[in-house]
C-alpha cells in the first residue's frame, strides 16, 4: 500500500502470466478523498507509485482503467491495451 494524506493505492508485483508484460507493478486500486480531487493528489500520488516502482526495479506499471478516467491515465503516460482483465475496464500500461 502507498498513500498519503489525500488517498491510498493498493499495488502488487506480478510475475506470473496474469501480467501483460513479466516483472510489473500492478495498481489493483488508487483512491484520493473525494474533498481531494481535482486539484492534482492523484497526479502526486501516482509519482509516489512511480518512484517506487523504479527503486524496486520493475519495468511496468499496469491497472484497469474506470471509464471516466482512462483520460488521466493517458496523461500519466499510460497506453490502452486490447485485453480486458477485468469487468469492462481498459487495461492500461505503462513502461518505466
């Protein structure tokens, strides 16, 4: 888990075949307070995310996209994949 005082990820290594790619972070879920939104948390807790993952020397960064924010995902850097891995939510990568 990584968070802050706006919100939380929960996240987990994957090595196995249920990652797109081999040796990826997975954020399973991001949270930032509702009172917190829009005024950049999720963008600051994401490059919490980021740092980690490259300290701990995983290559991707991989989640399931909710609909209404596939948008910001792309501005972190994200690409959509063409599988869907759960429900109806676009899967997304990101290299580090």
């Amino acid at each position: 888990m990584v968070g802050d005082q706006n919100g939380y990820a929960e996240i987990r290594l994957m090595h196995d075949s249920k990652a797109y790619m081999k040796n990826t972070l997975y954020v399973e879920h991001i949270v930032i307070k509702e009172n917190r939104r829009g005024v950049g948390n999720g963008s600051l807790l994401f490059r919490k995310i980021e740092a980690m993952a490259r300290n701990i020397g995983v290559d991707y960064v991989q989640l399931d996209s909710e609909s209404d924010a596939v948008g910001f995902w792309y501005k972190m850097g994200f690409t959509a994949l063409d599988v869907i891995y759960y429900q109806n939510k676009t899967a997304m990568i990101k290299e580090i």
